[in-house]
C-alpha cells in the first residue's frame, strides 16, 4: 500500500506535464484536480467531523481561522508554486526538490522553536543539496534546459517544499486535537475553495475552463484520483499496519519511480550523475526520518 501510495502521487509531475502539452495554465488545470477531488475530501470531513462531535470534540474559532491559513497557504499555495514550477523544470527534478521538505521542517523548526540542529541534520542538509545541485546541473547539461528557465521553476518547487513543510510544522497541534482524517479533508476543501478563488480572479476567461481538449479532462481526472486521492487513503491504511518508520524507508521510493516515468512518458533522460544527485538526495532525507526509536521524541 505505501509503495503504490509512493507511485502513485509520484505519477503527479508526469500528469501535469502532459497536460501542459495542451497549453492549459497552472490555475486552470489545479481548479480542474481540486474539483474531481472535492467530493472525496467532502466526504472525509463528514465522516471524520461527524466521528468528532460522538466523541465531544469541538472545533474552537482560533483553529477554524489556522485551518483555513494551513489549507490556503500551505495546501493550495504549496500546490501553485509547484505547479508553477513544472513549467520550466523536468518531473525528475520537481520531485527530488519537493522530496527535501522533511529538511526544511527542521530548519523552520529550528527557527520557529529553537530547537538544535546535530550532526544528524547536518549531514543530511549536506548531501540532500549537494544532490539537488547535481540534479539541476544535469538538467542543464544534459537536458539542455535554459539555466535562466531551470533556476526559476527550481526556485518555484524551493518555495512549494518549503511551504509545504510550514504546513507540516503547523498541522502538529491540529492533527493531534483533531485527528488526520478530518485535518485533511479540512484543509484540502480550503485549497479547493482557494484554487477555484485564484482561478477566477487570474483567468480573462471563466469559460475557457469547461473549453479544454478532452485529454486535459481525462488527465485531469487520472491526477484526482490516481495521483492525489488514491495515495492519501493508500498511505493511511499503510501506516496504520507498517507504522511511520517502516513507511517512511519504503515511500523513498516516490523520487526514484518519478525519473523512470518521466523515461517512460516523457522521454525524459535518465544518467548516472541523475541517479547519483538522487541517491544523495535519499540518504539525506533518511538520514532525518528513519532516527532511531531512542531520539524519537512524541
């Protein structure tokens, strides 16, 4: 369940560049993923709100306001920048950029809390950028990607995982009050809300949208459920058998199977100094999620 999980929300970077084959923008194509999904996420806020109120949790003004600021900039903020990215950078390259998030949460956490950097973080900070910086140089060595259009959508996907890591650092509270089924029905509706808001604020035309050639719609569709509802209850069901550790080694996978569907759809290149900046970039990342049960702290 977890590796499918892994596959599957890694097949996403591959979705979007098809898509973008057909010159739909970044609003328009998130607006179309976030719709198909939304009755998905409605249903699991039900559920888990309603599975809330038999057990007396109430939801207290403060939260619903950090809901909302986690869901709008953390969900669909995240999202955008990422999506955003995918139009200058391969999928190889996004996915290995977005797979640094768990360094970025202990650098916020060290900024936000205090808390100490060791040896461990820092030498996972060393070799997952070292890694990230041979990817980008192979990408415009021998991809042959402008290095002006590389470094920007690079830039783009920085900004999504870091992003996506405040999420993280700020979903901790709220998941433990109020449980991870209905912290992410919540936030995701709240992206949902923001992505269609973002959609007909940016867009000269509302009806360019439902105008789409109809393999945007049928991608469109393969990305809500394949690569965005399908991993989330995948993952869940996962952990609860494997526990967190054991998940964490094996959805490591995600970044590898990335450069190889890229291959496969894309035509994307696969090298050596690829596949190394990759390795790199999994031993840093694992070098801060997979900590010994003793410095685990609860």
């Amino acid at each position: 369940m977890v590796l499918a999980s892994a596959v599957t929300i890694s097949s996403k970077a591959v979705i979007v560049k098809l898509a973008y084959a057909y010159h739909i923008n970044a609003e328009a194509l998130i607006a179309l993923r976030m719709l198909i999904a939304a009755p998905f996420f409605l249903g699991l806020t039900i559920w888990a709100f309603t599975r809330a109120r038999a057990q007396a949790v109430e939801m207290v003004r403060a939260d619903i306001w950090m809901f909302l600021l986690v869901g709008v900039i953390g969900g669909y903020g995240s999202m955008w920048m990422d999506f955003a990215g995918l139009q200058y950078v391969s999928a190889g390259l996004e996915r290995i950029i977005l797979f640094l998030y768990p360094t970025m949460v202990v650098l916020i956490s060290a900024w936000m809390f205090g808390r100490r950097i060791g040896k461990r973080e820092v030498f996972s900070l060393v070799f997952s950028y070292l890694g990230v910086g041979l990817v980008v140089g192979h990408d415009i060595g021998v991809l042959k990607a402008g290095a002006h259009e590389t470094a920007l959508g690079a830039m783009l996907v920085l900004a999504s995982s870091i992003l996506y890591a405040g999420y993280f650092v700020l979903s901790d509270q709220l998941i433990k009050r109020y449980g991870a089924s209905l912290f992410t029905g919540c936030v995701m509706l709240a992206a949902t809300v923001a992505s269609g808001l973002h959609y007909v604020v940016s867009s000269q035309n509302l009806g360019l949208i439902f105008h789409q050639p109809v393999e945007v719609y049928w991608l469109s569709l393969l990305m809500a459920l394949v690569a965005t509802v399908l991993p989330i209850i995948l993952m869940s069901q996962g952990i609860k058998r494997l526990g967190s550790s054991q998940s964490s080694l094996i959805s490591s996978i995600g970044p590898v199977s990335t450069i190889f569907l890229a291959y496969i759809f894309l035509g994307e290149a696969i090298t050596w100094l690829q596949l190394l900046g990759t390795a790199l970039v999994l031993v840093g990342v694992m070098a801060i999620t997979l900590k010994p049960k003793v410095e685990t702290v609860v």
